[in-house]
C-alpha cells in the first residue's frame, strides 16, 4: 500500500530533480557559446531594461560601404565593466567582441543570444 507520506517524498524528488535539470541547462547555455566574433560600427543605443530582470541591451549600426543601408546589431552585456565602458562610448565607432549563446530558457540574462565580452572605442 502506497502511503500519503511516500507519495510526498515521490513528488517533492521529481520537483527537486526538475529543478537541477532547469539549473544545469542554463548553467551549460550560458557558459558553452554556440560562437564568437566581433562586430564594428557605431553605438546608436544602449540602456537598461526590463520589469522584474533589469538587462543592459544596446544596438550598433554596421555600416558595409559608403550609401548602403546599415544593418542593426542588438546586443547584451552582462559585465557591469564592459556596461560601464559602453555607456562612454554612446554616439562613437566601437569594435565589439561577443559570444553567442543559443537557447538560453529565460530573458532575465538579456533579450538578446549576443553577449558583449570585450568593447573596444575606435578613435
């Protein structure tokens, strides 16, 4: 006979093995990057936001060659440091390093899969 106590210890070590599993995915899509690169072009926005996860989101213009459309690079920065040097570099050319990381299960890390490791001003 199943008793109500062993139902209980049942549920609450499917509920804790859930949550292990929740952790030790994020823990692996925040750490193993899908790829990295850099980026260049100009620093039109970057700011903070969110209701509940405040997240430091900022997007540069690519510009290829002269007359042609730029492109729009979004962004995250996790790094209060690399927050600290973008927010000085608002307006100018900016050589941004980032590594991508795919599937990560909640936007309290940022809005986008692009995050800044590395900026670099271009005088």
């Amino acid at each position: 006979m199943i008793t109500s106590k062993r139902v209980i210890l049942t549920l609450f070590g499917l509920l804790a093995a859930a949550v292990l599993l929740l952790a030790a995915y994020t823990w692996a899509m925040l750490h193993i990057s899908y790829s990295d690169g850099e980026r260049a072009g100009y620093l039109q926005k970057f700011s903070t936001r969110g209701w509940v996860c405040k997240t430091w989101e900022g997007e540069i213009l690519l510009t290829s060659m002269p007359g042609a459309i730029p492109e729009k690079f979004e962004f995250s920065v996790r790094d209060p440091q690399v927050a600290k040097d973008l927010s000085a570099a608002t307006g100018k050319r900016v050589i941004l390093s980032y590594a991508q990381h795919k599937g990560v299960p909640t936007q309290c890390f940022g809005e986008t899969e692009y995050y800044i490791t590395k900026v670099a001003v271009q005088p």
